[in-house]
C-alpha cells in the first residue's frame, strides 16, 4: 500500500467526532518502539503480501554424487528454494528440465513449505556418462509468476548401496539465551553400511553439514563436519528468536546422503528489566484540580517471557499520586488528594516498575511535575492592626507609617496593591487626609494636622492581590497626633476691652495670704505644653501680693498697712512648659479701700503714675526709718491697739469672674488655668464710671466672711464713688 492510504476510521469506530478526539491527544503508541507504520491510535496491523521477491536458492549450483548403482525411484533431496513473500507468493512448485534418468517429485514440510526431490527413473552408467547437468526451476504462485532456478551438477559414482542413516529423524535441542561461544547445542550422529567395504575407504565416511540455513541460524551456530556438534557462534538472544530450524546432511563418501531436522528452543533468562514509557503528561497541574484526576499515562513492558514479563509497578508514598491500572501494561498517572502549590509546587514522582523473575529486575523513571497556581490566598497583612504616630504642623507628603501584605500565590496572583477604603475624617475625604503607595503601601499624609482640630482618627487600608477575579484584606490604620507647643497661654481673665481697665477692691483689713484675685488662662495645646505658670513680672509693691505658681492666685503676702499705696498695679506673665515656651501677659489693677467714696477719679490711674507714687513713699520711708524711728515704734503700737478693739476682719477676696470669661470647652481642671471648682464667688457690676469697671467679690472659701461683714456699703456709696448716682447695680 501506498504511504497515507487509509486503513481504517478510528473516530468512527468510536463514536467521536475529530475535534474531540484531537482535544483527547488520541495518537498511535508502539508498544516495542519499532517502525511506526501508522498514526492514530492502538491497533493491530496485517501488512498484506505482494508478490515482489522471486524464488532463490542458496547456492548458484548443486552438487549430487550418485552411485551407479542406485536403483530406480532412489531419491535424492535438493536444496529448498526461499522466497521473501508470504502466503500464494511464496513457492509453489518446482519444475525439472526434461532429461533422461531423472524426474522431479516435490513434496511438502512441516508448515506448508514445499521442497523438491529428485528420483531416479532410469539406470545410470558411470561407463556411459560420468556428469549430468540438469536445470531445476522453483516458481511462486503470485500474478504475475516469478521464479528462479539453480543447475543441478549430478556425479555418476561407482556402486555404494547404502545412504547414511540419522540415530534419529529429529533433534530436539534446549539452549538458554546468553549462552557462551562455543557452547555445545547437541551432536547428530549418522552411520553408513557401507563403511569398510570398499577399497577406496571413502564410501562409508560420513560427513555433516547444514542444508537451507537462514541467514540469522548461521550467524548463531556452527556444525563440525566431523564430528556432528552444533555449538554456539553467536549472541543467542530469546527476545530476538525463541525457536530455531536447521536441517543436517549427512553424506558418505560418494555423496549418498540423509537429512535429519535438528529444533533448538531457546529458553528465556530474566535478562532485561522493564521499561518505562511515559506516554503523555499533562504538565503543569493547577492547584485546584479534584482528587482522582488523571494527569499522565505511563506503559511498561519487559522483552522477556512468561513469569519474566510479568510487571509489578508501584510509585513513593509521599506524594498526592497514584497509579491506576488501565488497559494491558498501561497506568493512569492520577491524583489522590487536593493540591496546594503554596505548599509544595514542584514534585519529583519516581515510579518503579519490577518483573516477577528470579531474581527480580526492576528499574525507575522520575517524573517532574509542576503545580500551576490558582488565585485561591487573599492577602493578608504582617499585623492585625498598625497605628502611625504624627507631630502636627507635619509637612503635607511626610511620610507616617507602612503596611504589609504577603500573598503566597504566584506572579500576578501574588501582586499585592493598596488602595485606601473610602470614607470621611472630620466629614472630609479621607483621600484628603492620607495617600497610600499602590506598590509599596507607604501611607503619607495630605495635609498639615492640627492637634487642637483633631487628636486621632482611623482609616482602613485594602490590600488586593491581581488574580482573576482577585482577593482583598482590609486593615484598620490609628492615626495619633502629637502635640506641639504652637499656642500660646490666652488669658481668660483679666481680659483688656479696648482702653479700658479692671480694678478689683481690696479691703484695707486684708490679712497676710488674703486672696484678693486670680488670673484665669488656658492653652489649647495639651499635656506639659498646657500646663501653666503665674509669674508677677513688676507690681507697684513688690513685697505686698504674690501669685501662685500654678492657680493663678493673686494673695496678700502680709497685712496691708496704711502706708500702702491705695492703687496698686500688677503686671502678671502667663508661661506654658513646652520648649520653647510660649507666655502672655495681662495688667491687673488693685485698689485698696473699705469704701468706695475714698476712691478717687480712676480716669487718671496709670501704671507711670503708681509707680511714681511708689517710688516718692520708699524714699520717705526709707528718710523716714532714720529720723523717725520711736515715733514709727509709737504709730504701730497704737494701730495695733485699735485693731484689738474692734472685732478683726479676716478678708480673703476673691476676684468675681464672669461667665462670659469662661469658654464652654474648658473643663475646670486642677493646673491648667483655670479655677478650681472649691472656689465659689458672687459678682456685683457697676456703671458708675465709663472708664472703668469695678467689681466687688465676696468668697465662700471657709478662710473667708460673707461680704457683708467686710464692706456693709450700699449700691448708692457706690455710685456716688463713680460720679452716676442715676445707675442702677447690674448683678
């Protein structure tokens, strides 16, 4: 047959259309791995005979002794004629030239094989004619016939009646494969009647030699001519030949000749281990395969024979395959559980495949397998929480924290970007506050924090990986600002309106650690940045008040004598503790006096005109100390005198703060500021001056008398004090 003609339908037979069949690989598979003559599928092929060799023999001529005595029908054996055809095309038939002593007679062997033989059919004399050249043809029965022939060369001898005869008909010979050169298969033997009877001593010598031996028989053995051994010349191989056929002729010394059959049965030694073939792999494997998926197919065969072919085949245990047995010699490649390529992604699968002989032969094929990955992790991050920490008045773009995500898958699926979820800070985008890096998950800030706006707030950062469709985390971000000292002390009380001023009213009797005022400050920064001093940075009597360090109090540091100055100024700083410190400053104005009908026109009380005043009275005093001494001595006695006569009057003012001073978002909190909540204090506001302001306070500390047992004076005193007897008291 031509090459590419058709043989038969494989899709056909099966009931699949070609696009399946191509989709399911179906191809041709040679299980000896010889020449492939198809290409699809497994199949069994009979490659049909034609009639393209003719009938050979083996050798150009053949010679035949023959006695003259041989009488007729005797039969003598020619050489066979081998044609490579098979079946009709093989021979047929000989045919024998005409002539006048010989005919042909053609009969037939064991498994349909035909030979000739040629008979005597008329007395020959050697006297008359030694030779006879006669012309054997052998034809085929193919169409068209062909045919070969061979001349026959007969050698009239003189008389020898009697042929060699075999010990036996045929041989039977047992050989292992592998066997040595030189090893001996078996001996014929054949003896002749004849020998001895002759002058000539020839007739009754019989020699050996091989009729119509193959081509591969004479490459395996050899036979002494002599002697009749058959011994080993070549490499016996069982799967090369199991049986083989050769025919001995014994011939005597005038060419009387007999033929015995010598069968040699090669039996098979356990010489070849199993082979494995991988036959087809699907490679890589994704991850999410089910268990019991086929993923590769593997074929095992051993040349040897019997118990020897026979093959156990087996795969390491720790790994997610097996083999399941399908069609002859054929595994199934299959998966015994579900993959993980985060786990493990390469495998090394080593199958071994072992034959039952003795003793056993076995061989092993590694097979590398890959696992392909399937988006099957989200991301996940380093930590379940982060918090960033940032000083406000931070640069917009600095840079506050870092997140991190690992996705263990591969490539894209692996990928991980950062986006930040969508939502509002203080009502404002949170994209207005931060930006995360895609690639890197760096969050920075937008924007410039303020601590006194906001102290912290939270966002949720997403880590989504690439796949397809992809896997996301969320994380939530603290953001906490510090602060930073970036706001001064702001004085709640006294607070300057415009030119004018407030004086608080202090009462001559005031007693030494009297509180007389207070100064009220806050600051918007928090912590040590918030926390506030008093300092008295210049007063008109420097020995006379002092401030608390840290309430802001303003007391007598002695009694008030009467050379005090009646209009005292005080100049108080207000300083925070952060670095740097920030301070403000405020006047607080004092007067003391039991009544306000002794306080003089206020339109003209300066700081100037105080601190001169003050300065006139230390320099009388100190005049004074010097000349004045006894009588100094004299005045105390008597003013101290006067006061343990009338009941003492412990005043401890405090100053009347109203609540407009106060703002609603400052909590009265200890050293911060503001006043503690101990402190309770009533206010009366007058009028009667356009200039100024006074304001009368009473405490109802425990140290401190009601207001009416220091100063029992009437809303009209303080009027006509002021100059507007017309205005009405305020509370």
């Amino acid at each position: 047959m031509k090459r590419g003609s058709v043989i038969g339908n494989i899709a056909k037979d099966l009931g699949l259309d070609l696009g399946r069949l191509s989709a399911r690989k179906a191809r041709i598979d040679t299980e000896d791995n010889s020449v492939k003559y198809c290409k699809l599928h497994r199949i069994s092929i009979r490659v049909q005979d034609i009639n393209d060799n003719s009938p050979q023999f083996k050798e150009e001529s053949l010679k035949i002794e023959i006695h003259e005595s041989a009488v007729k029908g005797a039969g003598f054996l020619l050489d066979e004629a081998h044609d490579g055809d098979i079946g009709e095309n093989a021979v047929q038939g000989y045919s024998l030239q005409q002539n006048d002593h010989f005919k042909l007679n053609v009969k037939t062997k064991m498994g349909g094989r035909k030979y000739g033989e040629l008979v005597l059919d008329k007395e020959l004399d050697r006297e008359e004619k030694e030779e006879i050249m006669l012309l054997l043809t052998a034809f085929d029965g193919g169409s068209p016939q062909r045919s070969g022939t061979v001349v026959i060369h007969v050698t009239v001898l003189d008389a020898n009646d009697n042929v060699p005869v075999f010990s036996q008909a045929l041989y039977k010979a047992s050989l292992p494969e592998n066997s040595p050169l030189d090893t001996l298969v078996i001996t014929v033997s054949a003896t002749d009647a004849d020998e001895g009877l002759y002058d000539e001593g020839v007739n009754g010598e019989v020699t050996y030699e091989f009729n119509r031996l193959s081509d591969k028989s004479q490459k395996l053995f050899s036979l002494n001519e002599k002697s009749g051994e058959i011994s080993v010349t070549g490499n016996i191989d069982y799967e090369e030949g199991s049986k083989y056929e050769v025919f001995v002729e014994a011939k005597d010394g005038y060419g009387l000749s007999s033929e015995a059959k010598v069968i040699i049965d090669i039996t098979d030694v356990n010489d070849n281990a199993p082979m494995i073939h991988l036959k087809s792999l699907n490679n890589p494997i994704p991850e999410n395969v089910s268990p019991g998926t086929e993923v590769g197919i593997i074929n095992v065969q051993d040349r040897d024979s019997e118990t020897n072919r026979q093959v156990r085949c087996s795969i390491q245990q720790n790994v997610p395959f097996k083999l399941v047995p399908s069609i002859k010699n054929y595994y199934s490649l299959v998966t015994t559980g579900q993959l993980d390529r985060e786990l493990e992604s390469d495998y090394n699968i080593t199958i071994t495949a072992t034959d039952e002989g003795s003793p056993p032969l076995s061989s092993s094929k590694t097979v590398q397998l890959s696992v392909a990955d399937i988006n099957d992790n989200p991301p996940v991050f380093e930590e379940q929480s982060y918090s960033a920490y940032v000083t406000e008045n931070n640069k917009p773009g600095s840079t506050l924290c870092s997140v991190t995500a690992r996705d263990p898958d591969w490539r894209q699926n692996g990928t991980v970007i950062y986006s930040l979820l969508p939502g509002e800070v203080n009502g404002a985008p949170v994209s207005s506050y931060l930006s995360v890096n895609g690639d890197t998950g760096v969050i920075h800030a937008v924007r410039s924090f303020d601590y006194e706006q906001f102290r912290s707030f939270k966002v949720h950062v997403t880590a989504r990986d690439n796949g397809s469709p992809p896997l996301s985390s969320n994380v939530t971000v603290s953001v906490f600002v510090s602060d930073v000292n970036d706001n001064s002390p702001q004085i709640l009380y006294p607070a300057p309106e415009g030119n004018s001023f407030m004086t608080e009213l202090v009462p001559k009797a005031a007693n030494g650690g009297s509180l007389v005022s207070k100064v009220i400050a806050v600051d918007a920064d928090s912590g040590q940045n918030a926390w506030l001093s008093y300092h008295i940075v210049k007063s008109t009597d420097p020995g006379l008040f002092t401030i608390g360090l840290h309430s802001g109090e303003i007391r007598t540091q002695r009694d008030i004598s009467e050379s005090d100055s009646m209009k005292q100024n005080l100049i108080v700083s207000v300083k925070d503790n952060g670095q740097p410190s920030l301070s403000a400053t405020c006047s607080m104005y004092l007067l003391i006096s039991d009544n306000l009908a002794e306080v003089p026109e206020l339109k003209d009380i300066s700081y100037d005109e105080k601190n001169s005043k003050l300065t006139s009275y230390l320099i009388i005093a100190l005049v004074s100390v010097s000349t004045f001494f006894l009588t100094f001595i004299i005045i105390i006695l008597g003013v101290r005198f006067c006061r343990r006569r009338k009941p003492r009057l412990l005043f401890d003012g405090a100053v009347a703060i109203p609540s407009a001073y106060l703002p609603p978002n400052y909590a009265d909190v200890d050293g911060t500021g503001t006043l503690r909540s101990t402190y309770n204090y009533d206010a009366y506001l007058t009028t009667g001056s356009r200039t100024s302001d006074f304001k009368f306070v009473s405490s109802y500390n425990d140290n401190t008398l009601p207001a009416d047992q220091t100063m029992r004076k009437s809303p009209s005193d303080f009027a006509d004090a002021f100059g507007d007897g017309d205005a009405s008291p305020e509370d």
